[in-house]
C-alpha cells in the first residue's frame, strides 16, 4: 500500500521563476493539503483540496496555486519565486468527509531558491 | 487565535533515561490533537492522536500522551528512550473533521546521548 509520493525530491530554481510540484496521496484518500515547512520552522499550512476544488486556504500569496485532478493526485504552483519561498514543501492526505481522520504526510519537495 | 506553544527547541537525554515533551495549545472549538516525528530529510510520521475519551492515548514506538484540557496541554512521554528516537517532535491540533488545516508548534529537537 503506497503512501503519500511526492516529486520532485529536491529542486533548485532562480528567483522570478516559476515551479510545479506533484503529490500522489495514500490509497484510498481523497482530500489533499499542502503545507510550507521552513527550516527550523513547524509546518504552515497552505491550502486543502477536495473534489477538485479548493477549500480552505492559510496565510499565503496568490502565488501559491493548485490543482487537484479526478485521480485525487495534486499540484502546487508557485509563481514569482522569492528567496524566502525556499522550504521542505509537504503533501498530506486524508479522508474528507470523515471525522477523526488522521492526516499522512509524504517525504516532502525541498526546493532552493537562488 | 490558535496556536501551538512547545517551550522546549531542543532536548538531550541520555539514552535509557525517560522523556516529556511539552505541547501547550490554544483552539477555540473542541481541538484534535496530533504528535508527529521527523527525522532529518524526511516527512511527518504520526506518533498518535487524541479526539475524545481516555485522556492517555498511546502511540506507536512506545510513546504515549496525556491530555489536560484545564492546562490546554498534550505532553508527550516515554519511558526509556532509544538512540532511534533522536529527531524533530511536532504537536499539532486541527478540527475534528478531516484535520487537514492544522496548526503545528515550532517542533522539539530531540537529541540523545549514549
């Protein structure tokens, strides 16, 4: 049983540019959130997806987008990038609609902004 | 407002010796309470959690926590600890349906001596 995938593992981009990360979520679920961890820092929240369309969303810029597809996989957009968009970016999944449901984070997208 | 308070960046203990992390929360509704671990370059494992009930709830690798709802706090215990256990602690609180947006504290180092 897969758990949640994540790719790339590590990317390396130049302020200004503009990158996409994919997440796979556990078998079985169906919602998606992206959280922001910088380093030495407890993850932030981004933003949620379910059914295709975003449903809650944390303190961060309309550079931050998304994307989730009928297969329930997801995208993170960041557009403009910033020196300080550099963190371990996590997906998590988990089920929507069901109380008491645990989230399960991937091993996250570290990405260099310079 | 809510938020997570873990006082303590980092801890050494030597190993053998028992272990407390401390997590204070602050959450307007009845708040779901996660520990997670991760160790270096990797994602968040989730130790336990606690919804409703027993106020004690163990996890996996021998840890458990207790909830104190008059001290708005989720400490998290083990009795003997292992060079295995050296990593970064999180305690998070969410809501009850779907935990997806939750609140994380600045983490806990844990190192541990031989």
């Amino acid at each position: 049983d897969a758990g949640v995938t994540q790719s790339p593992t590590h990317l390396i981009k130049t302020r200004g540019q503009q990158v996409t990360l994919r997440c796979s979520p556990k078998s079985g679920h169906d919602t998606v959130s992206w959280y922001q961890q910088a380093l030495g820092q407890g993850p932030q929240f981004i933003f949620q997806y379910y059914e295709e369309e975003e449903r809650q969303r944390g303190n961060f810029p309309d550079r931050f987008s998304g994307h989730q597809f009928p297969n329930y996989s997801s995208e993170l957009n960041v557009n403009a990038l910033l020196l300080g968009d550099s963190a371990l970016y996590l997906c998590a999944s988990g089920l929507g609609q069901v109380n008491n449901s645990p989230l399960h984070f991937g091993n996250g997208t570290r990405l260099t902004v310079t | 407002a809510q938020s997570v308070t873990q006082p303590d960046i980092h801890i050494t203990v030597s190993e053998g010796a028992s272990l407390e992390l401390r997590c204070n929360y602050s959450y307007g509704a009845t708040p779901y309470l996660f520990w997670y671990v991760q160790s270096p370059g990797q994602g968040l494992q989730l130790l336990l959690k606690y919804f409703s009930g027993d106020t004690l709830v163990q996890g996996i690798k021998g840890f458990e926590a207790e909830f104190k709802r008059s001290q708005s706090s989720f400490n998290l215990r083990k009795p003997s600890v292992h060079w295995s256990d050296a990593a970064e602690y999180f305690c998070a609180v969410g809501p009850l349906q779907g935990a997806q947006k939750l609140v994380f504290g600045q983490g806990t180092r844990l190192t541990i001596n031989p």
